[in-house]
C-alpha cells in the first residue's frame, strides 16, 4: 500500500473494506486496530516518546501526550501533525513514534456535522497549514503550532466546532518538578501564565467526541 502521504484536495470514500486493506498491509503497530470504519476527520491520541511527554503528562493529569488528525490519501491513512513542522505522517509511522504503538480514536457524537463539504473545508485548512514551525512555546499564534493548538485551529475555522474549551497554562498542574524544570528551560523565569493553551488533554475530554477504537 502506498505510504506516500502529501496535501491533497481529493477525498477518498472510507468504509471497513479500506479498514480491513489497513490491517492487511503488513503494518505490525496497526495489526490491532479493529476492522472499523476509520473516517476522515478522526481524531487520533497517542503517548509521544519526546522529551516533554512526561512533564506534559503530569501537567494535565492525562497519559495522551500527543494528537492529530486522520486523513486518507492515495487509499493510505495518514496523520496530519504537528511535530517539527506540520505535515502528513503515514499511519504506521505515527503509531511507531508513540509509546507501545498505544492509540485511541475518537470522533464526532453528531454524525452529521462532517459532511462531505465539511471534510474538503477540514482538509483544505490542513493543507493551508502544512510547513508551519512547531512551537515549542504553546503561543497562540498561527505563525507557529503545536500538536493540540493545530486540530483545535483546523476543526474552529474549517467548520466552526470547538473541540474542548482552550485554558491558562496556568490552569494547569506546574507543580511537578518536571513540569518546573520543562518550564523554565523554556521561559526562565518569565512563564506566561495568561497564556491561551488546548492541551491534548482538553480535546480527549471533549464532550463532542466519542471513542471509536482504543488500544
């Protein structure tokens, strides 16, 4: 199966055959995900392996560390991210990069909010995305992004949805010293409180989703 993964307007119509090629495609981190039908516009979680992941853990009191959303293209699932620069990662590739290759999906309670326009707005805001820096600073600016920032940025302007209500980054747990010693390796003394922040966190608590698959 193609693995080439790249910005792209065409939608593909998903359904559990195009599951069931993903689970016989030879990818051992995606063998156990069940013969559901993946959607475009998923949103899927995992526990990263960066430098972060456990004082981002510990601040928000959630083991998901890390969040994005799935795509199909050229009949290959894909992630959009944002981890280096956004981009489009292959499935397999995403779920190698996390911790025990560990996932879970989730999506939208209203089946009908995501119609076929609806996912070519979703896309097209993903494309328009595609290069921008990671922002290791969680600013609230588009010139940069992180992970949550960006599927929380896409689903807003593409078709109006708030997933998860965005917080402080004060409202959050900084008490671990790994959350300090995070922090001030970051902003010195100087930590933005006032900051405007989704974490991946705020998206998987989000009463608008529900849990398709989890592993």
């Amino acid at each position: 199966m193609n693995l080439t993964c790249s910005p792209s307007t065409q939608l593909f119509p998903i359904g559990t055959l195009l599951g069931v090629m993903l689970l016989l495609s030879g990818c051992s981190e995606v063998a156990a995900i069940p013969a559901v039908e993946l959607k475009e516009g998923d949103i899927i979680f995992q526990t990263s392996k960066s430098s972060q992941s456990t004082a981002i853990q510990q601040a928000t009191h959630s083991p998901y560390t890390h969040v994005g959303i799935l795509f199909n293209q050229n009949e290959s699932w894909c992630v959009l991210e944002a981890i280096g620069p956004v981009k489009y990662t292959p499935l397999k590739k995403w779920l190698a990069n996390g911790i025990g290759a560990h996932y879970t999906i989730k999506r939208l309670k209203d089946s009908q909010a995501l119609t076929q326009q609806s996912l070519e707005k979703l896309r097209l805001e993903g494309d328009r995305l595609v290069g921008k820096p990671y922002d290791p600073y969680f600013g609230w600016s588009d010139d940069k992004l992180y992970c949550s920032e960006l599927v929380w940025k896409v689903y807003k302007k593409a078709v109006g949805i708030e997933i998860g209500v965005p917080r402080t980054l004060g409202d959050f747990d900084l008490t671990p010293p790994k959350v300090k010693s995070k922090l001030a390796e970051r902003y010195g003394k100087n930590v933005p409180l006032n900051e405007r922040v989704v974490a991946p966190s705020t998206i998987f608590d989000s009463p608008v989703l529900t849990t398709v698959c989890s592993r």
